[in-house]
C-alpha cells in the first residue's frame, strides 16, 4: 500500500487515542501514530499485527480495525 491518505488516517486515528498502539510485521515494531514509522512499513500488503495498551485499548482496537479494513490492510489483535 502505498496510498498517502490511507497513512495520515491511520495515524490521525491512532493519536485520538491515549493508548500505546504498536503495529508488529516481521521483527519490525512501529509505532502507529508516527506517520514516518507507517510510510516504511506499510509498503507491502502483508499480516500486521496489532499490540494495544492503555486506558482506552478497547475503543483504540476497534477504531483501529476500521480503518485498517476500510483501506484493505489485514491485521490480526496480539
């Protein structure tokens, strides 16, 4: 994936968050709410992983899976 607005949204939507949301592919960890971090990472169509924790994991995981699935990336809860 290499769709620039698809990025901005899933970081924008990760920093409404007062959760630590890491996106696991590989050995590689990336923080999703660093754009630079998603602009290196989410060039392939791969199996992400996504790590949640926080006082708001629950609402964080389900606007995440959104977005990701509205922009055609597969991710799996850790």
């Amino acid at each position: 994936m290499s769709n620039n607005a698809a990025i901005v949204e899933i970081s924008q939507t990760a920093n409404k968050f007062r959760s630590s949301i890491v996106l696991q592919y590989d050995n590689k960890y990336i923080d999703v709410k660093s754009i630079l971090g998603l602009f290196t990472t989410l060039l392939n169509n791969g199996q992400y992983a996504l790590h949640v924790h926080g006082p708001d994991e629950d609402e964080a995981k389900a606007a995440m899976k959104e977005v990701f699935e509205k922009h055609g990336l597969s991710i799996t809860e850790a």
